[in-house]
C-alpha cells in the first residue's frame, strides 16, 4: 500500500536500524537497533568489515529480506549510510537499501553501473535522483552516506565529504508493506549498456559484489559533521579481503603433452554457484611450453588459448541470429545447460577433445528449432592436437537444421582481458597481422585505418587467408584457413572513451542473459573481437556440412613458418605406401593426418611410404592413422636411419569396439621427398 510520509514524532537520535553483520554465521543477520532479525538469502559469508565481521554477496543470490510490516517507519527526514567495498560493479542500478514499490512509491540508496552512487525518493508520485558525480573505486572500503529532507532535498557524501546535491521541495511517498531489501533490487532488471536493439537481453538478477557492513537508517537528517566523524571513526581500514579475480588455466609452467580433466577455480564466490564436480573442465598442456588449452565453465567450454604470460584468446561458436531473439551462440548458455565437454583421445601423440553445444538464445530457445522432430540446432566440434602446439578444429552440423541462407558465423577472434586490465594492456595498437600462402603480409592497426568501414572488403595482402594476434606476449596465437575463406578485420562499435576495440562483458564469466553489453570499467574480464573469418563449408556424410581450420600459437613472433604449415595443410604433399599389408585412405584435412588401413586387423605388417614434399607441398610435422594396427608397438626409419622415439616421432593407441589403431606423430621438415619405413617393433 502507498502511504504519504507520517508526521515525525519526537524520538531518540540514533539510528533506527543498525546491521553490524557480526554473525559470523547463521542464515540472519540482527538489527540491533530495532531487535530484529532477518533473513539472508543465497551465497553468502562473513569476512572481516570495517569493524567486526561484514557481510560478502555472492554477486548474483545474496540478498537481506526485512518484511515489510516491521521495517522503519520513515518521515519527512531520513539518513542512510553503509561501508562498501565492491569486487566488481553491478550490471545496473543495485540498492544497498531499498524499500520500492512498482516503481511508484519508496525509496532506494545505492550503486549505479559505473560506480555511482545515490538515492532515489518517490515524491509525489515521480522519483527524484540524485547521483553522485564521483564513482567509487572497486576493491577499497567507501563510507557511503544519503540524506534527504522534505524541506531542502537530498545530499550525498562520500569518505565524509558531499559529494552530490538535489534541491527540492516535496514529501517522501513510502511503499510501507513491501519488504526492505538489502544488496538486491526486488524483481528481474535488464543490465546498462545494452548492445543495439537489445533483442537477445532480457531481465535478470543480480546482486552486489563485495563485501558491507555497519549499515545504518536514520530517522532524521544527519549534518555533515556527524557523517564526518562516522567515516574518521572507522578509519584507517584494513583493505577489504576481496580475492584477486583470474581467469584459471590450472598450474603454471610447462606440462606433460595431454588433455586432463580437473576442476578449475576462479573466485569463490562464482565457484560456490555451480553444482559440479572434480572433472568439470579440461586442460590440454604441452611438453616445455607453458602454453595450454583449457576448456572451462566461465566461457562456456568454448576453449582459450592461454599465453605464457596468462593472456586469454578465444573464439566463437556457431551463431546465429533474428530480429527476435538477437543471437543464438554458446555465449547465450552461461550455465552450461547445452554446452560440454569430453576427452577422445589423449596420449604422447595427440589429444581429442569433443565439445557439443547448441546454439541458444538468452531465452534459452533454440537456431532452427524443428517442431516435429523436437530437435533445434547442436553441433560437434572436434580438436585435434599435436605436440607442435597446433590443433585442427573441425566444426560439423546437421545440414537441414541450419538451411542456405540462414545467418550464421563459426568464427571469430576474441582477445580477453583480465579483471584489472585494459585492451591497451594486452594488444598492440597493431592488433592483427593477415598473410597469405606466398608469405606476403600485412598489420592493421587501432584505431586508425579501423575507422574506415571500406577496410572491410579491400584487405591486403590478396587472398589471405593466415592470421596472426599481436598479444602483447612472447608467443602468439595464429589461425591458418583453407584457401577460398573471406576473411574481414572488424569495424565497429567502438566508444573511444573506453577503448579503442569494441570490448563486451556479457560474455564470458557473466551469468547475466544478455547476447551484448558494452563494457564500460575494466572490473570484470572483458572480451572483444578483432576478425572473422568464413572458411569454406564442406558437405559431410549422414547429411552434415563441415569446416576445418588450424589454430596455435607461433613461438616466433614473426610467424615466419606460418606460410610453410598452411601449405603442409591445405596443399599436403602425396603419400605414397608400398607393402601387402596396407591401404592408404589418403589425407583427412580435417584432422592433419594421412589415413591407412591394415589389410588384417591386429597383424601389422611394415610400411614404405614416400612423402612427395615440395616447396608448394612441403612437409611440416607428419600425423598418421593406422587403423586395424592393434597393440603392437612401432618403429621407424627416415630416409633409412632410425627415428628416435619421443624427439623424432611419437605413437598412442585408439581403441574402439573395432579394434585398436595407432596413431604416429613425426616431427619434421621438408621441401623435398621423404621416405619412411613404419614397421611393428
């Protein structure tokens, strides 16, 4: 019910709610002002405050509930203040108290998207605002205070200094019989700064992230002077014990050649949120490399490649998108209700690694949703990877799920920043350098030539079809296509005041549903994109369509090799084999490997075999698949001398239900023929 302020009778001057938050356990927290205790909500714990104990929300659960019946009776003047320390900004409007009904009636004092802060009132039917034009640092204590007076309006104060005024004449409205709330607005809210249209994001809730305490009401306006002293009272304060937020990619340092499973850890608040296991994600790790692979929860299993300085690079999903829904991606899925992960293979020679998804909407609606089979559009990625620091990824879909003309897009660059972190602090103003297979290349810069939206369809060198990041890191990430890919370096969306790329921090971490919000602190990990590219599409069987690129990391800055491997790739030199006992299958792009079969299962015979390598079809590291050769271990010659295991080449076992294949992984370089002898030790 809407009442009008009442008159204020005469009481004490102290506070008539006072939350110390010195529990330390429990799911209620005690007003010991007015004795009474109320209920929390969601994830929550009890770190030291500035005094005592503080209360730390979980960013999206925790809340306090005081119900409506029993909370202050506020009149024509009334105080608010709290300590707060954030460990990241809240995706809109978040009230560190509110007391609001409908929009209509009541009050709400707290944080805006950008670190603001201040008080909304309802006066007369319309809400009266008065922000704060300092925004308050993220990881430190701040005294926050607002107080408002029929007579003159409302004041803000920051660490005991105004820091904001609204003058005004006009009583509060109060929404009396609705539950006061602390840390969370009272229904599902869209976030600020809301890419385009806005179709793909829809209301969600969240909560604050950090830590509070000595929350106080007052019934009457308090003076500068007393919010003064109540910040120098309780300073200095200790700093806020608010984890340092990375992005996980399990132990440092190089590892053993191979996928893992584990369980990563990024902040305890975010872990506490899922209900998983000790294999939720996956690891891939080489041999003296500090670079990996991790499949992870926080981006929805779509993999990143990690530096070894801990800089992030992922890529996109299958997308696709309408005027209604906005995107369909794995983006939207930040749950992981579509989205896993498994190991294939994994031993000396290579590692697989299966991700399934579907591509849904923020409404967790499926792209090309059949109503009479039930099914929408999944898709199978596969990933292949070598000691060499490569992988083929291979990307399939039914084809009658994803009909000609429907837009879509499987690739797209996306450097991410870390909490704390800039674009300027991870990517050269040079971000991108294209090359093509003659070696010719070229640097594209932010901003710049970017700004010209022309850049888009005459990029240089011609036919390009090899990208290279420009990290700021020693090694860098690098993506080789199929000649025949239309590649373009992305224009747009960029707002000079908060980058120079256009960055977004829906995605990843985000539990928030949404397909785009602009980025406008570097608080969270952030994520923008800098190319995509369409590579051609194959037809598969059983009625799927595929598509296949190399992705890595280059040692060499130059990328200099980088030329030489696509053409290893997509201009293999011919194998030709000899011997009773086996067929060639020939070579399977999409797996960068050459394809035999013994004659027998499980009795191997030997192998001759000439790789015909060129300088237009040079050899650079060899994979073979022998299927049916069983367990028999292998040896090998190269041009007649013996192969050394582990430096020269490397071999694992696939095992089915058919039998068991082996797989040998040789490590060299040619631009003229070879010949091998494979044979069972």
């Amino acid at each position: 019910m809407i009442r009008a302020a009442p008159a204020l009778a005469a009481q004490d001057s102290g506070p008539v709610s006072h939350w110390t938050f010195d529990e330390e356990s429990g799911p209620t927290v005690l007003d010991k002002a007015a004795h009474i205790k109320d209920a929390v909500e969601g994830l929550f714990k009890f770190p030291p405050g500035v005094f005592g104990t503080g209360l730390k929300f979980d960013g999206y659960t925790t809340r306090v509930i005081r119900k409506g019946n029993a909370a202050p009776r506020l009149g024509d003047a009334f105080s608010m203040d709290a300590w707060i320390a954030m460990a990241a900004l809240p995706w809109n409007w978040c009230p560190i108290l509110s007391q609001e009904a409908n929009g209509l009636a009541g009050y709400s004092f707290g944080i805006g998207s950008r670190g603001e802060f201040g008080l909304k009132v309802s006066v007369r039917g319309e809400w009266r605002e008065c922000l704060s034009q300092v925004r308050i640092p993220v990881g430190k204590w701040a005294h926050v205070a607002a107080v408002y007076d029929a007579a003159t309006g409302i004041r803000l104060f920051l660490d005991g200094q105004e820091a904001g005024a609204l003058s005004f004449q006009g009583k509060a409205v109060y929404a009396g019989r609705v539950d006061l709330l602390i840390g969370m607005n009272p229904e599902k809210r869209k976030p600020s700064h809301i890419v385009g249209g806005g179709a793909g994001t829809i209301e969600g809730w969240y909560a604050f992230d950090g830590i509070m305490d000595e929350i106080r009401i007052f019934n009457r306006a308090l003076a500068a002077g007393e919010l003064k002293r109540a910040y120098e009272t309780r300073t200095p304060v200790p700093p806020p014990e608010l984890s340092a937020r990375r992005l996980p990619s399990g132990p440092p340092g190089p590892g053993r050649f191979g996928a893992y499973y584990t369980k990563l850890k990024y902040d305890e608040s975010w872990d506490a949120l899922w209900p998983v296991g000790p294999a939720a994600d996956i690891v891939v790790e080489f041999d003296d490399s500090p670079i990996r692979v991790v499949f992870w929860r926080g981006t929805r299993y779509g993999p990143a490649w990690v530096m070894e300085n801990g800089q992030w690079i992922v890529d996109q999903s299958m997308e696709t998108w309408n005027d209604t829904e906005g995107c369909y991606e794995h983006m939207e899925d930040p749950r992981c209700l579509y989205s896993h992960v498994r190991i294939l293979e994994s031993n000396e020679a290579r590692a697989v690694v299966h991700w399934r998804y579907a591509p849904v909407s923020s409404r967790d609606h499926f792209s090309g949703f059949d109503e009479t089979s039930g099914w929408g559009l999944w898709v199978d990625e596969y990933y292949y990877f070598y000691p060499d620091l490569k992988a083929v990824r291979k990307i399939t879909w039914p084809s009658r799920l994803l009909p000609d003309g429907t837009p879509s897009q499987i690739q797209e660059t996306i450097p991410l920043t870390q909490p704390g972190q800039d674009t300027d602090d991870i990517l050269h103003s040079e971000a991108i350098t294209i090359l093509n297979l003659k070696g010719e290349r070229q640097a594209y810069s932010w901003p710049g030539e970017m700004n010209d939206p022309n850049m888009q369809s005459n990029l240089k060198p011609v036919n390009p079809n090899i990208q290279v990041v420009n990290l700021k890191s020693k090694a860098k990430p690098f993506i080789i296509f199929e000649p025949g890919c239309r590649m373009r370096v992305y224009v747009g969306r960029v707002r000079n005041e908060v980058s120079a790329f256009s960055a977004y921090n829906h995605f990843p971490i985000s539990l928030y549903p949404s397909d785009g919000r602009f980025a406008v602190s570097s608080d969270k990990v952030a994520s923008f994109s800098i190319s995509n590219t369409s590579p051609p599409r194959h037809p598969g069987p059983d009625s799927t369509t595929w598509a296949a690129w190399i992705c890595g990391v280059a040692e060499d800055a130059s990328g200099k090799e980088l030329p030489t491997i696509a053409r290893s790739w997509a201009a293999a030199p011919e194998l030709a084999v000899r011997g009773a006992g086996v067929l060639s299958e020939g070579y399977d792009l999409s797996q960068r490997a050459y394809v035999l079969r013994v004659r027998e299962p499980g009795k191997p015979a030997p192998i001759e075999g000439e790789l015909r390598a060129s300088a237009e079809s040079p050899a650079a590291n060899v994979a073979l698949i022998v299927k049916g050769w069983g367990d028999a271990a292998a040896v090998l010659k190269v041009d007649g001398r013996a192969a050394k295991r582990g430096q020269d080449f490397r071999t694992g076992s696939i095992r089915s239900l058919e039998g068991t294949d082996l797989i040998v992984w040789i490590k060299i370089e040619a631009a003229r023929p070879v010949k091998f002898n494979l044979s069972p030790q």
